[in-house]
C-alpha cells in the first residue's frame, strides 16, 4: 500500500501530521485558521491529537517556530469524511486500510516481539547497572579507598578537560583500551575494573515514569585514568606545559 499521507508510529498506535493531512486534502483556508475551525467538531486535545511546536529556517536564515499537531487515526478519518469530497474519500480509505493493516495478527505480534524485546534489553541493563553497583562496594573495606571515595566525584566531562578533549573522546578512548563499554546510553566498566573503587554509580529520578543512571569517576579512578594515558604517551595540559618549560 502507497503511503499517500505520512505516519507516525507512536508505540501502541498510528498518528498523522495535521499539517500533512491539511495539504493532502488540499484545503485552500491556511492551517492556523482550518484547525481551530475542526476543533469546533468536540476533539480532546490529548485524547485526539497533541500540539507539537516545529521549528523552520526562515528565507532571511533566522528560525522560526510554528504549530503543528499529531491526530490519531479516527480523528484523521473524521476530518477527512468532513469535507465531502473526493480527496476526504481517498484520506478515509487510505486510513481504514491502515487501520486492517495495523491490526492484523501479524502486526500485532510484531508489536509485542518488539516490545518483549525492548523490555528484555532494559532489564538487561538494569542488572549491568547493579552488578556494578554492588561491586564498587566492595573497596569501601580498606581505609584508603573509603578516604578516596569520601573526596569529590568527578564527571567524564571534568576529567576529559584536564586532557583538552570532549568527553565522547574521552569515552571512546577508555572504550578502545578495554576499561569501559556503552550499554544503551549509559557506559559501564569491564567486570576486571568494576571492583577496584573507580566509579560509582548512581540513579537520578526525574519523575514517576523516568529516571536516569549516571556513573562518575572517583579520584582513584582519576589516577588510574592518569596512569593509563601516560602509558599510551597522553598527558593532562598542565603536565604538558611543564614539559615544554623544561
């Protein structure tokens, strides 16, 4: 089937751009006055669509920000039959073949395998996370370490500044020496580094529904970064400028 108007998977259900539909069944009234115009029709913002601010160059290179609106499925095909004509018949049966299609039993189960699968990824990494939190407990047994873990943590971005490098240069290069890979977006250390006080990891709630795993670098951490890239003939900016002193 051709897709004559553009859609928006959103999870569980089909969106349509209310802009898309708008030029598809050609209607001469501009947008920011047709839609108010549907709205008359008893939709529920958040039930039917859901306004999505977009951002557009203008013609003098300045941005310029517009309204535009994500309608659901049988919203788009009540509009469509509203206008009584030939392209509102064409948008309407192009919809309900969307609809069969949508939910047909292959579909739905193509649904479910990719949403079993998404869970099963953000479980794994869930345990990644905690087995690495549970193994840099374990240096708090030693009076050295816990002294070390009492100082400041540091970011990756703190660290990488002392290089004169981004942090993504920073993470790609611990990654290329075998301390550290990236699990979804989060980057975690190989299990030979996980025990010895380097990191620690911590979870930021920022609502009900999301959070955020975040992983710092301990000041023993900081030394053992220092002494890894001076292996590899890398040395902090200060050390840099001493050198070129002497």
């Amino acid at each position: 089937m051709s897709e004559l108007i553009p859609t928006i998977n959103d999870k569980d259900r089909i969106l349509v751009s209310g802009r898309d539909l708008h030029d598809f069944l050609e209607i001469k009234t501009a947008y920011k006055d047709w839609f108010p115009r549907m709205m008359k029709y008893g939709f529920d913002e958040n039930l039917d669509y859901r306004p999505i601010a977009q951002k557009k160059a203008t013609a003098q290179g300045n941005e310029t920000t517009y309204m535009d609106h994500h309608l659901t499925i049988d919203m788009a095909k009540e509009i469509s039959m509203l206008q009584r004509n030939e392209r509102g018949k064409q948008a309407r049966q192009y919809f309900l073949d969307l609809e069969r299609k949508w939910n047909s039993p292959e579909m739905v189960m193509k649904r479910a395998m990719d949403y079993l699968n998404e869970r099963v990824e953000q479980l794994e990494t869930q345990n990644l996370v905690l087995t690495q939190q549970n193994n840099e407990l374990q240096p708090k047994a030693s009076y050295y370490d816990m002294v070390l873990q009492n100082k400041s943590l540091l970011s990756v971005s703190k660290i990488a500044k002392d290089y004169g490098m981004s942090a993504i240069k920073l993470n790609k290069l611990l990654h290329e020496l075998g301390v550290q890979y990236k699990q979804g977006d989060i980057w975690l250390l190989y299990a030979k580094h996980q025990d010895k006080g380097y990191t620690q990891t911590t979870t930021h709630v920022i609502d009900a529904d999301k959070s955020r795993v975040q992983t710092k670098w301990t000041q023993k951490g900081r030394l053992f970064i220092y002494s890894l890239l001076k292996e590899q003939g890398i040395f902090p900016l200060i050390e840099r400028e001493e050198q070129k002193e002497g």
